[in-house]
C-alpha cells in the first residue's frame, strides 16, 4: 500500500498548492533517476514523490483522498462505491444506518472489483461507465541553449515507461508541456489523460534572457576599446563577428538583430544585446607611462556628474 501521500511529501493536510509544488520539485530534484543512476531507493522515492504529487495537485483527486473515496494509489475505496450507488435514484431506501449498511457495502465492493476487472460490456453491466484517466505530472529541467533553440529530451517516468518530448523553441522557465494520451489509462473504455511536464530551464554561465532577447556581457581590453576592431561574440547558435565602434566605454551596449530567441511560428526573433565591460589586461611600464602622460594632457572628471545635489 501507497504511503500516505501527506506525508511522502512532507507537508500537512493544510498545504497550499504552492507548498505542493514546492515540496515535490525539492525531492524530485534530489531523487531524480538520472542524478543518481543505479540507486534503487532515490528512484523509489522519486517514484512515491511523483504519485503523491500526481494525486494532491489535481484539487478533485485530493478532495476525493482527503473524504476516503480513492486510496493514496488514486484506486476508488469502497466507501466512494458506496456513496455513488447510495446517491443515485435507485438507492433510497438503503440510506438508513443499521447493519444493512455493511452488506450493501460487501456487495458494492465485489460489483466494483468485477467491474474494474472485466473492463467493456461487463463492467457496463456492473453500472460502470467510461471515465478519462487521470493526467499525471511530471518535472524536467533542460539546458538553456535547448531551451532556447528547440530539440528534444527522453524522460522516464515513475511507472518506467520512457517517452520523447520535443522542446520547441524559446520554451520559457515554468511553462508546461502536455503529452496527450500519455497520462493514466481511462477506466472502462474511457481515453487516456495527459502527461503534464513543467519545465524548469538551468541557468546558462553567461547568457541571460529578457523576453524574447539574449543578454551577453562582453570583455574588451583596453586598446579594443579605444582603437575599435573586430572581435568575436559567442551566440546561440555560435561565435559572430562584431564590430566594437573606436573609443568605446565599459558599459556600452551593442545590439545584433536577430541572434536572440529564434523566430518561432508567428514569433520573431530576438536580439542579442552586447554590453562591453572593460579589462585592464597586464598593464607594462609603456603603457603606464603612456597614461599618465595622456591623462596630464587630458585632466577630466567622469564622477564630476555624481557630485551635484550631494
């Protein structure tokens, strides 16, 4: 039998659905099969992080747990038989309590076990009806760069089943992937749910992403910053050449159109934003004379603005 998903999470019957999605990410992070390849208890853990989170985050499933009507497994108990038999019209007069409510209980018990296994034409004949089977949902995080430009990622999931899923271009932090028919099999026929896959995108060592543009921050040395030249930019897609204009400042910014987020169905695509931060190098005694001969020669300020109104 499942634990009881409250406390496979680690959280009170009182949880937020933030809390929920915060104390399932935490553990699927840390139990993840594919950060701890052949570990047999991190993936059984990850495996009852996954089911608890699959049950309480769907507000109805967790409704229906939190009255006994499914077990921690989502399988309906007896008392949710009970109760849709007993609330329909042909149920009257078995509403009393008194002994009778057990063996009406027994009998719906075994029509329910048979209907759940004969499936088809049995089970309707039990009273069963079809029911779509239950989303799951599941976390992945991907690299930035493939985040940015679309490809693919092959997950597995708790039960063990493997599937492909296609990132599309400029996929954003949090968004959801739905794979349909890729949840839990319908009950009696029914179709089967969604796989609902949050996306969480790994941070990138250097580039960052506002909107739909990439941001990069460029280092230039001295003697690029002032003389000007080419030099090379790393890119989604690969090292560009740039242009830095002559007598550049730290702090400038240079736009390249088109290098940010690809252009994506009705999407343009965005720009790559350059920002020149200036490196000293390994100053020599040439050049520091040369400095301090230029700065005799050109006495200036740059802080002058910051004294006003101090």
């Amino acid at each position: 039998m499942a634990q009881d998903p409250y406390q496979t999470l680690g959280i009170p019957k009182t949880a937020t659905a933030e809390q929920i999605k915060a104390a399932y990410r935490k553990l699927a992070k840390k139990h993840h099969p594919d950060l701890n390849p052949g570990n047999a208890a991190a993936e059984a853990r990850f495996k009852a992080a996954s089911s608890a989170n699959e049950l309480l985050s769907d507000p109805e499933r967790r409704a229906r747990f939190d009255r006994g009507e499914i077990d921690a497994e989502g399988q309906p108990t007896e008392r949710a038989f009970y109760r849709q038999y007993a609330e329909g019209d042909q149920a009257g007069r078995y509403r009393s309590a008194g002994a009778e409510d057990d063996a009406f209980g027994d009998i719906f018990s075994e029509l329910f076990r048979q209907a759940g296994t004969r499936g088809g034409a049995g089970a309707a004949g039990a009273g069963g009806r079809a029911f779509r089977g239950q989303d799951q949902h599941f976390s992945l995080t991907i690299p930035f760069r493939e985040a940015a430009l679309g490809g693919s990622q092959h997950i597995t999931l708790p039960e063990g089943r493997s599937l492909d899923v296609a990132i599309p271009p400029g996929l954003r932090d949090g968004q959801t992937i739905r794979l349909r028919g890729q949840g839990h099999a319908g009950f009696n026929g029914g179709p089967a749910g969604d796989a609902l896959i949050e996306v969480s995108v790994a941070p990138h060592p250097f580039f960052r992403r506002e909107g739909d543009d990439i941001h990069v921050d460029l280092p230039v040395t001295v003697a690029e910053a002032v003389l000007g030249g080419k030099v090379n930019v790393p890119t989604l897609s690969g090292p560009v050449s740039l242009t830095v204009p002559r007598h550049s400042d730290a702090g400038r910014k240079l736009r390249l159109r088109g290098r940010g987020i690809p252009a994506h169905g009705d999407r343009p695509a965005g720009d790559l934003y350059v920002t020149l931060h200036l490196v000293a190098g390994q100053p020599d005694a040439a050049l520091e004379d040369a400095l301090r001969a230029w700065a005799e020669r050109h006495p200036t300020d740059p802080r002058a603005h910051l004294q006003e109104g101090a």
